[in-house]
C-alpha cells in the first residue's frame, strides 16, 4: 500500500514538473521586449507629464495606452509574439500638437476627436518600427505647442433676399463641410460644421481650407483658403456675401424634398442647392441665359420642371415654383 501511495506521489510531482517545463517553454516562445521613451516640450525641452502615448502592434488588436511620468517617461514591456512585430507610436497631450503616424483615421480621431489626428513629422522615415524578441526601442519626442483653427461662417444677404433658417437639421442634412488639407499630414480630412468648428491639437504650418455648401449652391472654388497656422489661435472667418454677383432665389410649394439646378444654354451644370423648408438660393451667378430646374427625386413619381431665365450683372431674380 505504502508503494502505491509513494508511486501515486511520484506521478503527481512528475505531472507538476511536466506541466512547469511546457509553461516555461511557452513563455519563452513570447520573449518580452521593451518599448520606452520620453515625451518633452521641443520649444523648452522640459519632461510633459501626462501625454498619453498609443502604441499599436500590425499583430495586437486595438492599441496600448500608456501616459509619461513626472519625468515625462513611459515604458511599456511589449509581448513578441512569432519571434518578430511591428508597431508605431502616436502621442497627444492636451495644447500640444499631435504626434505620429495617422495609419488608422478611425482610431486617430477616436484618440483626439478635435484634431486631424497624428501627423508625420520630417524626421520620421517609416511609419512602422521593427522590434524582435528581447529588443529595446527608444524613443525621444518633442512635441510642438498646438495651433488652434476656429473656423466661423456667415451669410451677407441684400435686403430683398430672405435669409435661409439655418437650423442644426438643415445643415446635418448637407449644409455645411470643411475640408482640411495640412502640409504635415498625410490625409485630406472633411468634416460637418454648423455654424463654428474649432480644431485643436494641429501642427504650425500651411493649411488649405475649403468650405462646402448646399444652403446656397456657392461655388466650390471660391470657397477656398490657405492660412499659415502658428502656435495658439488661428481665426478664419468665412462669409458668403450675396450682395454680389447674381443671384436666383424663390419660394417652392408642393415639394418638401427637391433640388434646384442650373445649366447655361450648353447644358453645362453651373450651380445646384437644396431646397429648404420651401425655399431655394443660387448665388454668386455671373450674367446670361441660363437653364432653371426643379427635380422632386421620385422614383415612382418623377417630376422635373424647367425654366428659361436671363440674369443681368449683380440681379437678383426671382423665380417661384409650383407643384
């Protein structure tokens, strides 16, 4: 009996033992490897406390977040899996530009949804670093102070011109878009605005401003603007100004969810808006013969009117419709 009970021990320690060395083995295949670094202010040179640092792996789901020390270090002790990984570092702190590499738009914009995200800066020559079973990488990043773009937009109408409400539901509907485009960054980024947008965490530097409307059917390429954005606030106060140029406004009744078009006499598209809470405005139109039309979209009951209409220098002109 005695046998038995020191054979069944035995076997209970080997089982113990066996289990141990497969943990061990298993472990090893995940060496730890090391990333560190730290985060200070490229103007003073001083440690920032507090920036929240994202490291994302090509073989980790998601990202790491991590912030700096009082000393403005971070150290993060990283699992290679298969030997070999990639990853990139993105940082943010609040009143500091943004720093690393905008890979995923989703996730930058999740990390800083008042920003561009992260930008590429001129020393970085991958957006990707390479690290392998027991490698230690080093980082060592200045962040710049941020600039700030408050972007503001207005309507200048002549007295004969009814404003156009511009309610919050209007403008989701397809009212307003801004589309930034930074010499810093990698991508041309668009977003919604009502009637102010403020964008914060950007780098210093050249920034292309386009403004889209459909309230008023504006040209495109006059709704544009290039600005050099320096540290702090940078103001662009857009407005559309229907006191000049030509303009076709008028009142639609019978049609909640039409659009306007206008096509000179070659049937080339000119201009086109939305009408809103039965109204319609087309600026900034220069003299001429032009073709007016009104589409309610229906597909089981389509409805398209046209109109012939001759605008002189800086008309307004008034053209209503009736469904």
């Amino acid at each position: 009996m005695r046998i038995k009970k020191f054979s069944k021990r035995i076997n209970f320690l080997l089982v113990i033992i066996i289990g141990l060395i497969m943990l061990s083995i298993n472990l090893s295949a995940m060496i730890s490897s090391r990333i560190e670094g730290i985060v200070y202010d490229k103007e003073t040179g001083k440690p920032i406390e507090g920036a929240e640092v994202y490291i994302t792996g090509r073989k980790t789901p998601g990202h790491i977040e991590i912030k700096t020390d009082k000393e403005g270090r971070f150290v993060y002790d990283y699992i290679v899996e298969e030997g070999r990984d990639e990853f990139f570092v993105n940082v943010f702190k609040q009143g500091y530009a943004s720093y690393g590499h905008a890979y995923d738009k989703k996730r930058a914009r999740d990390a800083a949804p008042n920003s561009l995200g992260s930008i590429r800066y001129p020393d970085d020559k991958k957006w990707w670093t390479k690290i392998e079973e027991g490698d230690v990488k080093y980082f060592r990043i200045g962040l710049e102070k941020e600039a700030i773009l408050e972007i503001n937009i207005s309507y200048k109408y002549p007295p004969q011109i009814k404003p156009i409400e511009q309610s919050e539901e209007i403008i989701e509907k397809g009212g307003h878009y801004v589309r930034l485009r930074h010499e810093r960054y990698e991508q041309e980024r668009s977003y919604e605005v009502y009637k102010q947008k403020v964008f914060r965490g950007l780098a210093p530097g050249k920034i292309e401003v386009k403004i889209y409307t459909q309230l008023i059917g504006w040209p495109s390429n006059k709704s544009k603007r290039v600005m050099e954005l320096k540290p702090g606030k940078n103001v662009l106060n857009w407005v559309y100004d229907l006191t000049k140029g030509g303009v076709v406004y008028g009142k639609v009744e019978g049609c909640g969810d039409c659009d306007v078009y206008l096509y000179d006499m070659n049937n080339k598209y000119v201009r086109d808006a939305e009408v809103n809470d039965g109204y319609y405005l087309l600026g900034d139109i220069k003299p001429g013969k032009y073709i007016l039309i009104i589409d309610n979209y229906d597909y089981y009951k389509p409805k398209v009117k046209k109109v012939i209409i001759e605008l002189r220098e800086n008309e307004k002109k008034e053209v209503n419709f009736n469904y």
